[in-house]
C-alpha cells in the first residue's frame, strides 16, 4: 500500500472546524492520523504555503455521455475536473437518451468506473425523457444508484407533478435538485431582459422567470416536508426569496455558479456566445446579491454548471446558439476572488465546495476525518496564471474567461489516495 505524506501545509476541514498547519498523512485509499506508524517507505510532499482540503465535489456537471461524446466524455470531463481540482461531480440526466432509467445510469457508471480518473456521481430524472409529463421510476433510479433527481436543461412546469415527483423521493430518501425556469414567463429569451437586452435588440430572459419556480418550490418544499435544491441561482428576488424561506425552517438550499457572481449581462454587448448561459448573467444588482447570498450562507454550494459544446454549434448567431460554458478548470480560481475580496473566509468558501455538497447529497466525503477517503485538494493560493482554453482537458473550448488572469489554482488532486493531477 502506497503511503503519502503531506507536510506543513494548511489544512482547512470545515467539517470538524480544522484551520492549522499540520501534517496529513495517507495510507492506502484512507486518510489516518498523522501520528501513525506508516509501513514501509513513505512518500513525502511539501506543501508549505500551500492550502490543503478534502477534494472538492462540484454537484452540477454535464458529462454529455451517453449520446453526445463529441461536446464531452465522462474521461475528458473528468480529467477537466481534476485539473480544476475536484476529486468527485455529479453529473446531470440530460443526456442523450436522457438517464430516466436504469440501463442509462448502470452505462454512466460503467464507463466511470473504467474511465473516470475522479468519481462520478449520476443523477435521475425527474421525469421521463425530461418532457414534464410523466414521472420517471423514481425507486428504481434510487436503487440504480442516483444521487439525487433533476430534470436539469428542463423544469417541471406541472406543480401537482413535481409534488408528487418530491413525495416519492422523500420515500427514498433522494434530494429534488431543480432548474428553476417558467417557461411561459421566459419564452424564447436569450438573455436578461433589461437594458443590455434592449440595446443588443435581443429577445428578453426576465429573473422572475426564476423567481417565480423559486418560489414555488418553496411552497412545495414547505408542503412535503422535503428537500429541494435550487439549481444555479442567478437573481436578486431568488435569493431574498430562499433567505426567508430558510429563516423558517423549510428544507431548501441553493447553489451559484461563479459566472454569475463574476459577469454580467454587458459582458454580451460583443454578442459573443461564451456569454450565453442558462440562466443569463444578470445585472450588477442580482450579481451583488448572488455576492451577500454566499456571504451570509443562503447559498450553499458553488458548482460550475459546465455545460461543453461544440466549437461549429457556439460559432452561430446569438439566438441560435446553446447555452451554457465549461467551468471546471476556472471554477475554484474564480471563487478564490470571493476570498481575495475578503467576501469569503477560506473556511466559509471550502465549506461551500465540500461540506455542504456532500451533506446535500449523502456523500461520505468532503471531509479529512481519520478514516475518511483519500480525496484531497491542494492549493497554491498565490500562483498567478492565465487560462488558456485551447489547453484545457476538456473536449470543448466554450468559456468565456479565455486569457483572463487569476491568482490561485489547484496544484495536486488525490483521488482515494492515487495523485491524479499535478502541476509540474
């Protein structure tokens, strides 16, 4: 068994309200405590000045297989993720076929299991073929080995429907994730509906679109006794909204993703589609207050959303391209801004990056407990580098933050005790 040592570094572990410098030590796929024994010859690294964490989960990621392995592969992605420094993601149903059923999630971990170099998490839909209509085999789906249910890229319109939809993962002890989006409301929009919109003279996205299934799902939330996840807030109302709801006691949580506490809606004033997401990037109001929501803690988890796509499919008119962009790679250095700004204690962004993700989600990990994986992140909080999406590990080159500058990054990624990323 392999035995590593990481020495002097920062160790931050919210879970059991650790920030020290101190020694890590791991035998085998386990963490244990430092002070063991360690058989035979030990592997040392020196992580001085560095920030050591348990391995970050990013609970919102298209892997895009099945189906559509020119955007993505669960290999590429993963890679993609480890280099951003995560050592597990859960990815999203809205494949092609979409995983409503066993056969599809038994394949996403099948090839995960031979070709992931982190783990990978699926999740079930919500209902079948993602269409709103008809409840998926929610029991089934939970014994197939699904973290959690969404209908991700889609919401469910039909309240009674989703009601149902959460009592029945309530029996099975699954958490609801939603994208938040009332179709009606939203319409064919492409971006915020304000005054970018207006002066780019492109069809409107307006927020209350996602207030309004914001709401509802705290009402549904409320009403089954049961938790629901709201996917990628991006408004002002959304977050008031959850605070509130929290304030009460309901069972709801919420995650941002740092496009959108990064950019905003001007960013699409050269009508490039790397700035076309779903939701929109929003005003500098909403992005203030997706800010104050991960500072006092409505806001749980930061996840990446990333969305891969083809280079033919983005290079199109604005009306016509999807949406979405790829984050892991750009995720934590984007975050580290929250800590630079001072928004953000370290404790408080590694917490939203591990802890909470794993508690929502009945992971074992996200932790440095002795006994606990192996899965381990570290930091070098003062690397100054530059994002170049030409070299990224994922299959697509859909970001828009190439060339931008940043100060942090993930310099080692040990998943169940294996280094599976390192900058050389």
């Amino acid at each position: 068994m392999k035995t590593l040592l990481i020495k002097n570094g920062r160790v931050i572990d919210p879970a059991n309200n650790v920030d020290a410098v101190r020694d890590l030590l791991i035998i085998g796929d386990k963490i244990v405590n430092a002070t063991t024994q360690a058989p035979g010859k030990v592997e040392t690294y020196d992580a001085t000045g560095k920030m050591v964490v348990p391995g970050l989960i990013d609970l919102h990621v298209h892997l895009r297989e099945p189906g559509r392995s020119d955007k993505e592969t669960i290999e590429t992605g993963t890679r993609a993720a480890a280099r951003g420094g995560f050592t597990s993601v859960v990815c999203m149903p809205n494949t092609t076929p979409p995983a409503d059923n066993t056969g599809t999630i038994a394949f996403i971990k099948q090839r995960a299991a031979e070709t992931a170099c982190v783990n990978v998490f699926p999740t079930g839909a919500i209902t079948r073929e993602l269409k709103g209509e008809e409840m998926a085999p929610i029991g089934s789906l939970k014994k197939a080995g699904v973290v959690a249910i969404t209908d991700d890229g889609h919401c469910v319109q039909n309240n009674e429907l989703m009601r149902r939809a959460v009592e029945y993962a309530k029996m099975f002890d699954l958490p609801v994730m939603d994208h938040c989006q009332d179709y009606n409301l939203v319409a064919d929009g492409v971006m915020h509906e304000g005054y970018w919109s207006l002066a780019l003279g492109l069809r409107g996205w307006p927020a209350v679109g996602e207030d309004m299934i914001v709401a509802r799902n705290i009402l549904l939330a409320e009403t089954t006794d049961w938790y629901i996840h709201c996917q990628h807030l991006s408004s002002a109302r959304s977050v008031a909204l959850v605070r509130e709801a929290k304030k009460r006691g309901v069972k709801i949580s919420a995650e941002a993703c740092p496009h959108h506490f990064s950019l905003t809606d001007e960013s699409v004033k050269t009508y490039d589609t790397n700035f076309k997401m779903n939701p929109p990037l929003r005003s500098e109001r909403d992005r203030q207050a997706i800010l104050e929501g991960l500072a006092d803690g409505t806001i749980d988890c930061i996840a990446s959303d990333h969305a891969p796509h083809c280079n033919y499919e983005k290079e199109v008119e604005f009306d016509v391209a999807p949406f979405g962009i790829i984050g892991l790679e750009t995720e934590l250095a984007l975050s580290l801004r929250l800590v630079h700004d001072k928004l953000l204690t370290w404790p408080q962004l590694v917490e939203k990056l591990t802890i909470n993700p794993a508690k929502l989600l009945r992971l074992e990990k996200g932790t440095l407990s002795v006994g606990a994986d192996a899965d381990v992140t570290v930091v070098d909080p003062k690397q100054e580098w530059t994002y170049d999406v030409e070299q990224s590990a994922s299959k697509s080159r859909n970001s828009p933050f190439h060339w931008m500058q940043f100060t942090g990054k993930a310099i080692c990624t040990i998943v169940a005790g294996k280094t599976v990323w390192q900058e050389h």
